[in-house]
C-alpha cells in the first residue's frame, strides 16, 4: 500500500477504529450534503419569494424527474467507484488505473443516453405525472434547460465520487461550497433583475454552477492525482472486468433511481391534488431532506468503508463499521425531533414564501410524520451500503424495488382515497418494511462478516 497510494489527499480505512474513520470520512460529506441542502431551501426560497407560489408549484412539479436523474447520476459514479476503492484497499495501482479509465468512459456514455432520451420524452414525462395545465409550460421550460445539462451533472458527481473512493471527502465539500455560492448568486442575477428569466434562470443557474465546478474539478485531479491517470492501454481489459464494473454502477444507479422512480410514480398522485398540495410537499420534503443528510453521508462513507476492507480482507471490521454507522444516525435523529415539534411551521413558511395556511399546514404534516420514522431508514441505508461494498447488491436491489412497489399502491389507490395524509405516510411503511427484510438478509449472512470467511 505504501509504494502504490496516490501523492494527493487519501484516506486508508483498512486500520484505525471504523467509528472515528467514518466519522472523519463523514463530516465533509456530511457538511457538503447540509451545504447542499441549504442550496436547495435557499433556491427554492429565492423562486418563491421573487416569482410566488406559481412558479414554486412550476419548478415542484419537475422536482421528483430532477432527484431521479441526480440520484441516478450518484448512484453510478458511486458505484463505479466501488472498483476503484477495492483496488485503493488492496494497493492494486494498475486496477485503479483500469477501473477509473472505464469510470469515465461508462460514464459518459450513460451521460449521452440519459440526455437523449429525457429530452426526447420531457413533455409525455411530465403530462403522464399529471402535472396541472396551469404549470406545464413553466415546468417544461424550467426542466428541458436541467436536462440539458445533464453531462456536466455526470461529470460533477463522478469527480466527487473518484476522489471519495480514495478516502478525500474534503475537497469535494470545497467544489460543493464553490458550486453553491455561485448558484445563489447566478440565480439573484438570472431570475432578478437584470435578466428576468423566470424559472428557466434558476435552471440555468443550477446548470452553469455545476458546469464550473466539475472543470475545477477536472483540473484538481489531473495535477494532485498523477497515478490514475489512464491510457489506451488501460481500456484493454478482460470484458469480465467491464461487466462487473458496470453491473456495480448500474445496480446502485438503479437503488437509487428505482426509489426516486417511486417518488416520480408519488408526485404524479400530489400533483393530481393541486397547486397548493404541490407546494406543501415542496417545502415539507426540502426540509425534511435536511435531515436526512446523515443517511447521504454515512451511506457513502459505509460503502467506501467496506469496500476498501473488503478489498484487504478485513472483513470482521465491516460489521464493526456498520453498527458505528447506525448508533451516529440515530444521534442526529435526535436532533431531528427537537426541531420538527419546535419550529415546524415557521420553517415551512420561511421555505415556501407562502402565507397560505394551507400550505403551511400540509408542510408540517409531512415533516411530523416522516421525520419521527428516521430510525428503520437509517438501518437500511446503512446495511445496503455495507453490502453493495462486499459485492452483493442483490438485497439492496430487492428493497429498492421493494420500496418501489409500495409507492405504486399508494399512488395509484391509497393517494386517491385518502389524500395528503397518504403522501405523508408513504415513505415511513416502506421503510420499515424495507428495514426488516435487509436486517434478515445480514442476518442470514453474518458469517461473511469475520476474516475466517475468506
């Protein structure tokens, strides 16, 4: 491991106590993801206070197709990065080589198909998601300039994962914070005066933010990262090698877009009910995403954890690792509860810039529901992460679809029957059930989680 890590920023999560590792790995995920989230509230606060409730309901009703194709776009980088952390935990310099050329090469090209396609299909998309006539033509101008720019979405977020599968959290969070800023500023500037663009500015300013720091990026790993780079000779490999690669990738770009999949099935069923439930799920859910920031981070981390272990042999230190994971989860939930009962509703109206109590109401509904329910999410996020780093990503597959056909019945015949209040239960039955399946399936297998395995 010593003659073959990179000269740039690492981390080697094969020694040293898996709580403090993944802690450590953690908090700039875990800051980048709160950064994140800030963006968002403050990107939806800017729409709603410059441009109202209208254009909130606009840029909602593409929200569900948006996190499928971010979260899809994490999801694969992050998976193929699974290969390139192996190698980093084995010390294994020509892997890593091999395994980043054909990061970026799948990538890409996943890049090119998903543009294509969602353009070629934007408008079907959204009227099949019944989405209001009154915000159709605002939710199509805002969502075809997103989908535009979905290569650099690609880009930017393998960058982060590549430079993550080595054990460097931090300089993504400082790309994170950069992209950020300017996207604030850009969309002062591109929905304001002077150019007045609407939605369609708070869309290009989220592209063009994006776009800048995935060159920055680009520029940071060509001169701190001299090891991986590749040449044509690393695209020869064995196929068995790219299959897996790209099996890896797609299994958890499928994890992640089979559940955001759900949430485009769900949204379909909150648009059917209005303008203002639209916007009380907008607020409701931004929020809660907030909190669920720690599950983004320590999954991350758990699957780079147990990916490099994995790689040494240190198997037995993966089951350490994720009971490390849950036990920090459960903390910040804590913290979570303290501010759903305190400051609920001033939070839903800070976010959607609405006065009407409707809204206001329904938001808080959502956060008093979903947020208590914190606790079976944080195990499953936690245990399919472990797993897709061992190389199984059956069961977290399996629980993603299972995650999915749950929200179908809502959608299609609990939604319709019982409104708002089935939107806010959704997610926390899935969880659940989802969280007793996967505590089985580790469970059935807790052999393979001692060195006497391999």
């Amino acid at each position: 491991m010593k003659n073959t890590k990179p000269t740039g920023r690492t981390l080697d999560m094969t020694k040293g106590s898996p709580m403090k590792l993944l802690f450590t790995f953690a908090l700039p995920l875990f800051l980048g993801n709160l950064l994140q989230q800030f963006y968002n509230l403050a990107d939806t606060s800017i729409a709603g206070h410059l441009l109202g409730d209208a254009a909130l309901a606009q840029i909602g009703a593409t929200s569900a197709l948006y996190s499928l194709i971010t979260n899809f776009a994490f999801g694969l980088n992050n998976g193929l990065a699974l290969n390139v952390s192996r190698s980093f935990g084995a010390g294994d310099k020509k892997e890593m080589k091999r395994s980043v050329c054909w990061m970026v090469t799948l990538a890409f090209i996943s890049a090119l198909v998903m543009t294509v396609s969602f353009l070629m299909f934007r408008k079907p998309l959204l009227t099949v998601m019944q989405t209001p006539e009154d915000v159709l033509d605002g939710a199509l101008s805002y969502f075809t300039v997103i989908l535009a720019g979905i290569p650099l979405t690609m880009a930017y977020n393998l960058e982060s994962a590549l430079l993550q599968s080595m054990g460097n959290s931090v300089t993504p969070l400082g790309f994170l914070l950069f992209s950020s800023i300017l996207n604030v500023i850009l969309d002062f500037f591109f929905i304001g005066n002077p150019l007045n663009l609407g939605v369609q500015g708070a869309a290009a300013a989220t592209v063009l933010s994006q776009g800048l720091s995935a060159a920055l990026g680009f520029l940071y790993i060509l001169k701190n990262y001299p090891e991986i780079r590749f040449g044509r000779k690393d695209w020869k490999v064995p196929g068995k090698f790219v299959t897996e690669m790209f099996w890896t990738g797609l299994s958890m770009a499928l994890m992640s877009a089979i559940y955001n999949l759900g949430s485009v099935i769900l949204q379909s069923s909150i648009n059917a009910l209005g303008s203002v439930y639209i916007a009380a799920q907008v607020g409701g859910r931004k929020l809660a995403e907030f909190f669920y920031i720690p599950g983004i981070a320590l999954g991350t981390s758990a699957a780079t954890f147990s990916s490099q272990n994995f790689g040494a042999g240190e198997r037995a230190r993966i089951a350490k690792g994720a009971r490390s994971g849950i036990f920090m989860y459960f903390c910040w939930w804590l913290v979570a509860l303290v501010f759903v009962i305190f400051l609920a509703p001033a939070a839903v109206k800070f976010i959607t810039g609405s006065s009407n109590p409707e809204v206001i109401k329904n938001g808080v509904l959502y956060l008093r529901i979903s947020i208590p329910m914190i606790p079976p999410m944080a195990i499953l996020v936690i245990l399919r992460n472990i797993l897709q780093g061992m190389r199984r990503p059956g069961m977290p597959l399996f629980c993603s679809c299972l995650e999915l056909i749950g929200k179908v019945i809502f959608a299609l015949w609990l939604v319709p029957a019982f409104g708002y209040l089935a939107v806010c239960i959704c997610e926390p039955v899935t969880w659940v059930i989802c969280c007793v399946v996967i505590a089985v399936a580790v469970f059935a297998i807790r052999g393979e989680f001692t060195n006497r395995h391999i």
